[in-house]
C-alpha cells in the first residue's frame, strides 16, 4: 500500500522474517498508527530489495505489527521516486526510477472490469448453459482470509494461490 500520510515505509515483522529479509537493531522510533494508537519500531530492514509489477526498488523499512499490510511505503518512497502522478480513475500511480523514466503502476487489487459480472447476467448464462460451474469468491479481511484458506482442500488452495 502507497500511504502519503506515513513518513517513512513499514514492512509487517512476520513477512519480514518469512521472507527472509535482513533485520538489524537501530534507534527506537515512536510510529503513530492510523487508529491513533503508537507502536515503537526498532529494527529495519536496509536497502531491501522489492519488486512491484516487474519493475525493482531498493528502500528502508522499519519493522512493525501492521494490521491489514504486508507492507506500506511512506512519504519517503515518494519522495525518492519524486515527481509522481496520482490519477484516480484509472487507479494508477506514476513514479520516477532513477530519475530517468517513469513506471506506472496499475491498482492489481481490483478484477479487470470485464471479469466481474452480476447476478442477472449469471443467471442468464447459467439457463443458456454458457458455464457449467461458478467460483464465488467474497472479500473478507486479511485476518478473516488467512483463517479460512486453512480449512480449505490442498486442490482448491492451490488453485487459489
């Protein structure tokens, strides 16, 4: 997640530690979360390498607890990626890599608009017998998910995944 409001870039501890990825001690730092409430982070994560739609980055992040998040890059990634433009019906960012080119980076949380389809038009193509199956999939929260892709069969999970 892109988050202007926060001054510098996040990454969730547990995501840090699976994923292997260098953690070292540095100064405490006091961290405002959204709700209000404050977190103290003091380890990090140098010049991490990361890779978003084929295109890599290098930058800090502090560890925290995040709820929601794997990871969130701050004020300081746009900063360091300055000018970036921002059009928001398209869901797209555009940042500067390396101060040359620009990279556009598309929203990959929402379905291509041709893929979703509502139930009138799915009753429709089930009497036509157009499909013989249909996967319904419901958003639920990051917590909720990871509980539930548990309790779900190794074919379907990797189906999934």
């Amino acid at each position: 997640m892109v988050d202007s409001g926060s001054d510098i870039s996040f990454v969730h501890a547990k995501f840090a530690t699976r994923h292997k990825l260098k953690i070292t001690a540095t100064s405490p730092q006091q961290v405002a979360a959204a709700n209000g409430s404050t977190m103290l982070s003091e380890t990090v994560c140098s010049d991490c390498a990361y890779s978003i739609q084929g295109n890599t980055f290098n930058s800090d992040f502090r560890l925290l607890e995040l709820r929601g998040y794997d990871v969130i890059l701050g004020a300081d990634c746009i900063f360091a990626h300055s000018p970036v433009g921002l059009n928001l019906k398209t869901r797209e960012i555009t940042i500067t890599k390396n101060g040359e080119h620009h990279v556009t980076l598309q929203d990959e949380s929402l379905p291509p608009h041709h893929l979703v389809i509502g139930p009138k038009k799915l009753c429709q193509l089930l009497r036509k017998q157009a499909c013989s199956s249909v996967i319904v999939l419901n958003t639920t929260s990051k917590n909720n998910a990871s509980e539930n892709l548990q309790d779900l069969p190794h074919a379907i999970l990797s189906v999934i995944q």
